[in-house]
C-alpha cells in the first residue's frame, strides 16, 4: 500500500512539473544564436541576410551574419537554398538574391564557362539586330541660361529630349551553339549570362516555353560550371522557346533535341548553349 501511494505521489508530482514548466510557465527564448535556430528558420534567416546584401551590398557583413550559424561552407549552403526556393517555385526576387550572395561568397567554379564540347557537330552564330539610328533620339542641347535673373520671375525650364537609355539589366541575345558531349546525361538547354566586360551574371530568370507547357530556372545555382550558368532538360520531340525576363524581347525559338555522332558511329542527343550579353 505504501508503495502504491509513493508511484502515486511520483506520478502526480511529475504531472504537475510538466505542466508548470510547458502550461503555466514555459521556456521563453529570447536573442538565441541562429545556430539554435530550428532548419525551416534557419533558411528564412539566410533569406534575409541575402535581402539585406541585394540592398546595401556589403558581403563582409553577410559573411559574419551568416558564420553565425557555422556552416562548414557558406556559399554552398546559400546555393543549396536557391535551388531549394528556385524548385518549389519560390519568390523570384528571393533567388536573385540568394544566387548573387552565393556567389559573392567567394564561390570559385572549376571552369569559367560550361565544359567545351570537343566536336561539335554544328554552330551557329547570330549577332543581335542593330537598332535603327532613328529609333533613338539625339540630345538636344538647352541653351546656356544667363547669368542675370531677372527678379521675382521664375525662369521655366523647357522639356529636353533625351536618348532612351537601354533599361538596367537587359540582355542581347548573342548566339547558340551545339554542345556534342556524350558525358552528359540528358540533352539540355544551357544558357549563359555575361556582363559588358565579359564577367558572368548569376540569378538571372530564364523563362523556357514549350507546346502546352512552360517552367523556369535562374543562372548561378550551379557555381561549379559557371556564375552566370543554367541549365534545363529537354524532351526529345519537343520544341523549345527561351528567353530572359529582363529581356523578354530576346527570344530564342526552335530549340529542338539534335543528334551528334560520336565516336565508332555511336549517335547521342546533343545540347543548345545560348549566351546572352548585357551591351
């Protein structure tokens, strides 16, 4: 009997410290280190330090933010997340930023541009469409005002045409090639985005449209082949339009799957680089 009612009391005294310490008076974190941080607010975390670095563009203050959560390798753990976000069709702004802090990190691919096919089998080159002179409008020059005001009279400024400026971040379509590797393991779309000085440009969105269907991807969420690298399997039979959401009226169509012929007759799908150059 004595021992029943000493499990009793063991049991009632038990219940009544969980439910102090879970009901009436839990645990209350407060300014915890984001390494405690549960994995879901962990990324929410690096979203936000990836937000900040698109505005202010400061990547030794990320990089201290970020070792915070003492990752093994920053810039691979912002890159897995971008493809993460990029995948479940996550906000577009979100992986822009992710891919640009990714690579500021100090992410080093092994090669400057995807691996270079050692036969290809055909290319083709197409320079962009030069604009027409009249389709820009010259400066006109205001006349230089006097050094006189004349009191208590507002001179008004007349409206000067200026020349359209080509918007920030737009892109010209430079031209495609096909890639013949047999090391790949399914025909792809790669596309790569360079800047004026030839530097590769990550997270950008590239919009890839087909009969019935469309998806997208964002260059940079593969550094190993490239900063402005991307890349998006291809169905054979099936008819491909790509273009850049910065650019939408540099549009790249017929893409179709192509056969390359390889060594001892050996036939294989072939891939369509297409490299897109801000002017």
């Amino acid at each position: 009997m004595k021992r029943l009612l000493a499990v009793m009391g063991l049991a009632v005294g038990l219940g009544l410290g969980l439910l102090y310490a879970w009901v009436i008076s839990p645990v209350q974190y407060t300014d915890t280190a984001p390494l405690s941080l549960r994995a879901d607010y962990k990324a929410d975390y690096i979203r936000l330090v990836a937000g900040a670095f698109a505005v202010d563009g400061d990547v030794e203050r990320a990089r201290a933010r970020l070792a915070m959560l003492e990752e093994a390798d920053l810039a691979q753990t912002v890159t897995a997340l971008a493809q993460r976000t990029a995948a479940s069709d996550g906000d577009s702004e979100a992986v822009r930023s992710l891919a640009a802090l990714a690579a500021a990190l100090g992410v080093k691919p092994s090669s400057p541009t995807p691996p270079t096919p050692s036969a290809p089998t055909e290319i083709a080159t197409f320079s962009p469409s030069p604009v027409p002179a009249s389709s820009t409008p010259s400066p006109t020059l205001s006349p230089k005002p006097s050094a006189t005001v004349v009191p208590s009279i507002t001179p008004r400024l007349l409206p000067t045409r200026t020349p359209t400026p080509t918007p920030l971040g737009a892109f010209q379509y430079v031209g495609k090639q096909l890639v013949c590797d047999p090391l790949l393991e399914e025909p792809l779309v790669q596309v790569l985005t360079v800047g004026s000085n030839d530097e590769q440009i990550p997270g950008v969105e590239v919009v890839v449209e087909w009969d019935g269907g469309f998806d997208r991807f964002f260059t940079g969420l593969k550094p190993e082949l490239g900063r402005g690298y991307g890349d998006f399997a291809m169905t054979a039979g099936v008819e491909y339009t790509v273009h850049l959401v910065e650019s939408p009226s540099a549009v790249v169509g017929g893409l179709r799957v192509e056969t390359c012929e390889g060594d001892l007759g050996l036939s294989f799908p072939g891939s369509w680089r297409l490299v897109f150059r801000q002017p």
